[in-house]
C-alpha cells in the first residue's frame, strides 16, 4: 500500500491539497496517497489517531484544527512552538511530531515566486489572529526594516507584538495615517466576508507589493483596495498554500518539490 496522507480541516471538500501532493509525488517520483479528512468539530483528536492506527504518515491540518493539532503533538518544531499552531503532523516511529510551515510558504512565495526581497523593507501585516501570529517569526527572520501589526482591535496586536519580544511595532489602523509601506500582507479574514480592513489612502509607497492571504475567483476587496492605491505588484494567497506543502511535503519526504510549475497549473485551474 502507497504511504498514506490527509488534510484534516472542517470542512475539508473543496481542498487544494490533494492536488498539489499529488502532482508534488508524480514530480519526485514518490508513491503516495494523499486525501481529505473531515473531522467532526468536537472529533480532532479521534480523527488524528484512527488515521495514524491505520498506518497514516501524516496530516496536514487546516481550519479550525490548528490549535488542536499544536496539543496534540508530543515533539514540536520551533517554528511551531512560536506560531502557537500546528499545520503539519507527522507520525514516525510511534511519535506525534508537529511543524508549521504557513510562515515558510508565505516568505518562499514573497521571495521566490513574486522575487521580493524582504531584508530592509517596511512591511506591514494586517490582523492578529492565528494566521498572523503563525507568519511574524519567518518574516523576523528575512530582516525586514521593520515590522508594524495593525489590528481592529489594537489590545490584540500589542499583546501579540510584546510576545515576540518588541522587535514589532502595533496599532490600530488610524495609527498608519501619514505613514508608507514596501509590502501590506492582508492577514486578517476580512476578505472571506467580502471586507476590507480599514486602511488609510496613501499607504501604500511607491512600489509596494500587496498580498493577501486570502484567494478564490476574482479579486478580493484588499487586492481591489490596492489595485486602486495604483499598486502594481498584487498577490492572493494561492502561492503561499503550494508553498507551504511544498515544505510540507519536505518535511515529510526530504524531498523538495517544485511549487512554482504547481502553481502555475492551479492559476490556469483558478482563471479558466
Ligand atoms: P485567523 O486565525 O484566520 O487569523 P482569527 O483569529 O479569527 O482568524 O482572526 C481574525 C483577524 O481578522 C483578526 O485580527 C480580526 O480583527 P479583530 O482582532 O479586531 O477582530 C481581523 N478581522 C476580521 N474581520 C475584519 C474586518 N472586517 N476588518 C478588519 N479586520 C478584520
């Protein structure tokens, strides 16, 4: 039997994943299988372990489960431990390991796929909620300039920012009027209510990037939003999820496959 895996997420149907791992598998040559789990709200963790009793190398998990998936790991990678959530789960030898590569997938797209540089830039990242908090510490990593939160509720932010011990600076959105940024990464989930959060004319600086982590048809209104600030470089969320499997897909196999072909075919699935 090929080497079993799943995403676990509530709800799962619609998930990319399957696809990506595969086309990652027939890239490397490695004989996987690779499916959707659902679990019941209240059924994470009997999920997890009758998909590891019956010989399951590992899960990726999605909403609403990574905070779940983060106490049920018993060895935790460092970049897990900072994000406080767990997308990656591997089973080996009777151990729960768990990773989360959401940071890794969103810098490898901003750098690798979309060529952006991130040492010495201003960038901005908006929301302070779990997707947030799991993308500061790799963004710490590449150097930035600085890093800024803005937040609705500003309280959030500033407890998020003291967290990682003050190399971050947070607010709410009033805070940023007057003020420009190199990259603006939408991390709240504004976009998912067809929202934007409530940003000041003139934020962007010339030659910015936005990025929201958010994708689906059509532009979201932060992508719209900027569109309009006259932003030429926009980018929805697609490339951080190859991303992010692709690293996935490393940790499991030791392997790296090539997200970018990957990502070029879900574009053409995504536009047609
Ligand atoms: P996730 O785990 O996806 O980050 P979350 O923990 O529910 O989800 O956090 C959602 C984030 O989106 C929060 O930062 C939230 O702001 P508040 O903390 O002020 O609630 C932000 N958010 C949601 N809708 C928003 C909107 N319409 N405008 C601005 N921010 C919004």
């Amino acid at each position: 039997m090929p080497d079993q895996y799943a995403v676990i997420g509530n709800p799962v149907a619609h998930s990319r994943s399957p696809l990506i791992h595969e086309a990652f598998a027939r890239q490397t040559g490695v004989d996987l299988e690779y499916r959707t789990l659902l679990a019941p709200t209240d059924g994470f963790t009997a999920t997890a372990n009758e998909f590891r009793a019956g010989g399951g190398r590992g899960l990726n998990v999605t909403l609403p489960f990574k905070g779940e998936a983060f106490r049920y790991a018993a060895f935790l990678s460092e970049r897990a431990s900072a994000a406080q959530a767990v997308n990656t789960l591997k089973f080996e030898r009777g151990v729960i390991f768990g990773d989360n590569t959401d940071g890794a997938g969103l810098v490898n797209d901003l750098t690798k796929n979309l060529v952006r540089a991130l040492s010495g830039q201003r960038i901005l990242l908006l929301g302070a909620g779990g997707a947030a908090r799991g993308v500061i510490d790799p963004l710490l990593q590449q150097q930035p300039l600085q890093l800024t939160l803005a937040n609705r509720t500003p309280d959030k932010a500033q407890s998020l920012a003291r967290s990682f011990g003050g190399a971050i600076e947070a607010g709410d959105y009033d805070a940023l009027a007057g003020r420009q940024f190199d990259v603006i990464i939408n991390a709240t989930s504004a976009s998912l209510a067809g929202k934007l959060p409530p940003l000041p004319p003139g934020v962007f600086a010339p030659g910015a990037l936005a990025y929201d982590m958010m994708y689906g048809k059509g532009e979201t209104p932060f992508l719209a939003f900027a569109r309009n600030e006259g932003v030429a470089q926009l980018a929805d969320g697609l490339g951080m999820l190859v991303e992010q499997a692709a690293e996935s897909f490393f940790v499991w196999r030791g392997l790296r496959p090539d997200g970018a072909a990957v990502l070029k075919q879900l574009r053409q699935m995504q536009n047609a």
